[in-house]
C-alpha cells in the first residue's frame, strides 16, 4: 500500500500546477499525497470564497480513511482573512473530515519560529494587492518583512492567471530571491504553493549564507513531524536536513 508511513490528504486549488508535483518530490519513503482541489480564482475575492469549497473536499480526503492528515496547501487562502484565520480553515476541515489538519500558514509560521527568523525578505509571484494583504498580515503575527518583491507586482489582478504562476522555472525563483534586499534578514520566505522552488532552496542558502524556505517545504515539515515521520531529508535547505 503506498502512505504506510502516513498518508497525506493534500487540500489545493484547481489551476495549481507546482503543489502536488513537489510535494510528492519531498515524500520520504513510505509516505504518499493524496490531492484534491478546489475552484479557484486568483484574486482577493477568489481567495475568500476558497472558505465555501473546502468542507467539500475535506470530506473526499477523508472517505475510506484516505488521509491520516490533512494539508491546506494555499498560502494565502488560509491567511486572507487575518493571522488566526489558519487555525480557522484547520478547524472547518478536522469538523468535515474528522481527520487531523493544518494549513500551509500554520506551517509557514512554526517553520520560521523553528529556525528562529523573525526578520524575513519575502519572494512571491502575487500582485499588489496580495502583496500588500500578504506583508500586513504576516506582520500581525509579529514577524518584520524588510523586503518584499513580486515578478506580477505591476500586473493588472484580472489579468493574472494560476497557471501563469505554475509555468515560472525554478530559475525565475532564484533571480527574484536574489533581487531581494537582505541587508538586514535573517531569513528568506519564497511564498505561493504554485511558485516552483525547491529545486534552489539548497543552492540559495548556499549563495545566501541565510535559511530559505517556501511555502510547500514547510507544509512538508510540519505533515511530516504531525505524522511522525522524523526522518532528515537532504537537498533542499536545513529545515528539512535538520529539523525534522
């Protein structure tokens, strides 16, 4: 049986094409992702009516005991509506499923608080809007961005598309980062489950000298130490190296 280690219901939007691909990557062995979606527009509006499609698919992640755990896996859809709304979305879906769930933000913030970053630059694909959403929140829950860029800052919000965001290369990921101003950071955050990126978290901090981490690698850490499955994976930065 694949998942017999554990088996992760992975929550995500219906035009994200970078989520389930590197989540599966990260799996140690044993481990297996289970997805399903949900209707999504990628603008402020879509991303508070992602609230109404996910009892819905909490309950396919938890027919026939699919999932031990289940991950929302959208960055700012479990941050929209302010820095507990996390623990919200967590909450609807464990009521749904009766299954165990976090969300990506949930893991984004006890990521960092592992590494002890406090000071982030942030790399994201959204527009300013989100952007602008993005920075207020994260600083309500007591972290400091000293920089944060966007390749679609100056992109009109109706004109961007999800799958706009799926076809940037890892390369396009590691230019942005390293446009970053890091003068006072202690950290990188690479946000949005559908900006590809582990494949230069490593090389990054290599560069950098700073930990990086994105929205996906921490999702996999915390499901990962939720499910008790301990086991280091190497490659893609020091969370996962040395802290599982």
């Amino acid at each position: 049986m694949y998942g017999w280690r554990g088996r992760i219901g992975l929550m995500t939007v219906a035009n994200n094409i970078t989520c389930e691909q590197e989540m599966a990557r990260l799996c140690p062995e044993g481990v297996a992702t289970i997805v399903t979606r949900i209707d999504f527009t990628p603008t402020l509006e879509g991303l508070h009516a992602l609230h109404d499609g996910v009892e819905t698919a909490a309950r396919l992640l938890a027919s026939e005991q699919l999932s031990d755990l289940i991950l929302f896996g959208c960055t700012i859809g479990s941050m929209v509506k302010g820095p507990d709304y996390d623990l919200e979305i967590a909450a609807l879906i464990e009521r749904a499923a009766k299954t165990p769930a976090i969300t990506v933000t949930t893991a984004v913030k006890e990521a960092l608080r592992e590494l002890g970053l406090r000071r982030l630059a942030v790399a994201t694909p959204y527009t300013a809007d989100i952007c602008r959403l993005e920075r207020d929140v994260m600083t309500r829950m007591g972290f400091e961005i000293v920089d944060l860029r966007s390749c679609h800052e100056h992109f009109d919000p109706a004109a961007l598309r999800n799958e706009m965001i799926g076809r940037l290369s890892p390369g396009d990921t590691y230019r942005l980062v390293r446009s970053l101003n890091l003068e006072h950071a202690d950290g990188v955050f690479i946000s949005c489950t559908n900006f590809r990126s582990i494949e230069v978290i490593q090389a990054l901090e290599d560069d950098l000298g700073l930990p990086v981490i994105s929205s996906n690698l921490a999702g996999m850490w915390l499901a990962l130490r939720r499910l008790g499955v301990r086991e280091p994976i190497p490659g893609y930065g020091r969370l996962l190296r040395e802290h599982c």
